[in-house]
C-alpha cells in the first residue's frame, strides 16, 4: 500500500485527537464541542473555516492556484445515543452516548489530509473539507444544503468515506449505481369499536383488521415487486389493548421500508396505502396513514466511481479494491449530496475488531454495536486516498 509518509508520521496526532472525539460524543445537531475542535484545527493549519452549515457544521476552504475547479470532500461528527460498554481510556465519558459508528474515525482522517494538503498543496484548485452534523438521523447533509453549501461554495463533485467492519482493515469497497438504499418509517392506526372480548360482534376488532393488513402488505414485496429487484418492508411493532377480555378501539403499527430505487419506493407507499384502506374498509374500521420518507437511496455516480476506483487502486492495490461490493440495506444522508453532485461513496474496511485496546466490551466491533471502536490503523489509509483522490481531480 503506498502510503504518504508524512501522514503516516501525523498518526499519534491524529489519533489522540480521534480518541478525543471518542471520549466526548455529541449527539445530531449537539456538535459543538466537536465543531469547535475541527475549526481550531483547520485555522491553526491555515485554513480558512465557514461554521455553521446546517447549524453545527464547518467547512474548511483550502484554495491552490488558479484553476475554478473545486472538489468536496466530506466526513461526518456526530455519535448515536448508545450506552458504551467499553472501559478501554478514551470511552465515552457521557453516559448514554457513543461513537459507535466511527464518525470520530471519519473526522480525523479528513482532518489528516487536511494538514497534509494545507502544507504540501499538490493541486490546482479548490477542496472543500465538509465535517457535516446530524448523519444519524438528522439529515445533516440535506441541512448544510438548504444553507448554501453547494449554491455558496461550488464544487464539481463530491466524495464520501464510511469506516466498514467485515472488510478486512485497510480494503475498500464500492459500486457504481446504488450501493445504500433508502431509509423511511410508517405509522399506521387502526380504528374500530371497543367491546367486550366475549361478545366480538357487537364491536368492530381493530387487532383482526391490523393482523390481515400487516399479512397482505407481505404480498407486495413478493407479487408486485420485481423478482430482480430487492426491497425491505419490516413491521416491527404492533401495539393494542389493555387487557385479555377487551376488544380495543384501536391498534397502531409501525415499521421501516427499504429500497435502491425511488420508482420501487413509490410502489411500495402506494400498494401499503390502498392495501391498509380497503383492509379497513372491508372489516368496517377506518384507518390513519403516514408514510415518512427519511433518507433516499445512496446511488454512486458512474464516473466518479470509476474515478475513484483508480486512485484507490493505485493506492492499495488491485486485490485491496472491491470495485462490485454487495450494497447494504443501510442508509446513509450523503445520498442527499449524491442527488445535487456527482460523486463516489466508498466502504473501507475496519476489520474484525481485533484492533481494539484491552477493556472493550463482549460483543463484536460492528457498527451501533456499545462494543465498537474504530480502527487507528485506517488514519494514515483514509487520509492518504483523500490526499490522492483531491490531488488527481485538481492536477
């Protein structure tokens, strides 16, 4: 792996700072701590800072040259609300809260470059550092867009990076096309008439309706779905009555869809819908629908990719680069970016959890799991492919 060396010899910094990070998550939108770290260093590295892009983020400008072309590269700060069961010294000091999905990692290996390129300025022209807010639910990159961020600060693509445990650490993985699908919640209540349990025809049984709707919305996935195509619709709480001989006056449920398509999403939402109404209608109850539509499908732009490929394997290797990885169910809110930009995102391993320093918890290093730790090893890895990949789009 070839490696920049001078990053390679940043990595006791960065990582104390990562660590840092660690011992002190902010939660969606709460990243002031965070924030206030990232531009500190940003300006100590002579770079100037924007704050407050979608209310806690910041974005560091780094111009070189004449050129007017400009690329983004993006990581994200915030943690998840997660009980840390790790007691290794740099856990979280915050009860409740955790990066326990490596946004720590993320912010320190663009930080990385960023010195890096700050001191060596290698290209013609301008990168943007994004450290965006609220990726865990909060749609932080749709914020920092609806402030400016691309109509303010133009730049021609943008790039993003998520730590991936289950790949081998140092190995990257990614497609062109979609490679995270999208994220949405429905909520549904079922309204019929309350009665006593032994006497069922003198009321209209909200829980037989919920139970035949919840049966034949299955039906969509596997009859007017493609067989080619693949989608999630998990119901995954169903909530009624308060007692064994009552019949409730109503019943909610609730539950996530998936998909890699916005054409597959219509079709589910339209087919739950018309499903749940005349299910209602049918057993004489009437029936309250929301369907919430969170984060889109995260879809790889072809060009990008293959451009992102090339420096990764130039990088790393061919056997280090998975240029057809297997998408993921998972969302991701640089989907938002990917809508408004071409741009590549791209998975790099963090390994089997070996990694992790004595005091971690009993469960396995995966992602939102209170036993994870990002890898160190990947600091001087993460940052050396955004120095690369920055330097070669602004040759």
């Amino acid at each position: 792996m070839k490696l920049i060396e001078p990053i390679q010899q940043l990595q006791p910094e960065i990582q104390a700072i990562r660590r840092d990070i660690h011992a002190h998550p902010e939660l969606c939108y709460e990243e002031v701590r965070t924030a206030d770290l990232v531009a500190d260093r940003l300006t100590a590295w002579g770079i100037p800072v924007v704050r407050g892009l979608g209310k806690t983020g910041v974005l560091g400008i780094l111009k070189n040259g004449d050129s007017p072309r400009a690329i983004g590269l993006r990581a994200d700060m915030d943690a998840l609300p997660l009980q840390e069961t790790n007691t290794f010294s740099h856990a979280s000091v915050h009860a409740g809260k955790m990066h326990a999905c490596g946004h720590d990692g993320h912010t320190a290996m663009l930080l990385a470059a960023a010195r890096y390129l700050s001191e060596h300025r290698h290209f013609n022209g301008t990168v943007y550092l994004i450290f965006q807010p609220a990726e865990e639910g909060g749609a932080g990159a749709r914020a920092m867009i609806e402030d400016g961020l691309f109509r303010d600060y133009p730049m021609e693509a943008v790039f993003g990076l998520h730590n991936w445990p289950g790949l081998a650490a140092g190995q990257f993985g990614v497609r062109s096309g979609a490679m995270m699908a999208s994220s949405n919640e429905f909520y549904v209540t079922v309204r019929g008439k309350g009665c006593h349990a032994a006497q069922p025809h003198r009321g209209t049984d909200p829980v037989m309706t919920a139970v035949q709707m919840v049966q034949s919305w299955q039906t969509i996935i596997s009859r007017n779905a493609s067989p080619h195509e693949s989608a999630v619709l998990s119901v995954t709480q169903i909530h009624a009555g308060s007692a064994t001989n009552i019949v409730p006056d109503d019943a909610s449920i609730c539950g996530t869809v998936r998909t890699y398509s916005n054409e597959m999403l219509d079709l589910i939402e339209t087919r739950m819908r018309t499903i749940a109404e005349h299910t209602a209608a049918a057993f004489g109850a009437s029936v309250d629908f929301r369907f919430k539509r969170n984060y889109p499908p995260l879809i790889n732009h072809e060009a990008e990719t293959a451009f992102a490929v090339g420096v990764m394997r130039e990088l790393a290797g061919d056997a280090m680069v998975d240029a057809d990885v297997e998408p993921t169910m998972g969302a991701e809110d640089f989907a938002f970016m990917l809508q408004h930009k071409p741009g590549c995102y791209v998975f790099l391993g963090n390994g089997d959890g070996s990694h992790r320093d004595a005091g971690h918890g009993l469960g396995p290093c995966n992602l939102h799991n209170p036993s994870y730790d990002f890898n160190d090893d990947l600091i001087p890895v993460g940052a050396s492919y955004w120095v690369r990949l920055a330097e070669t789009y602004l040759k």
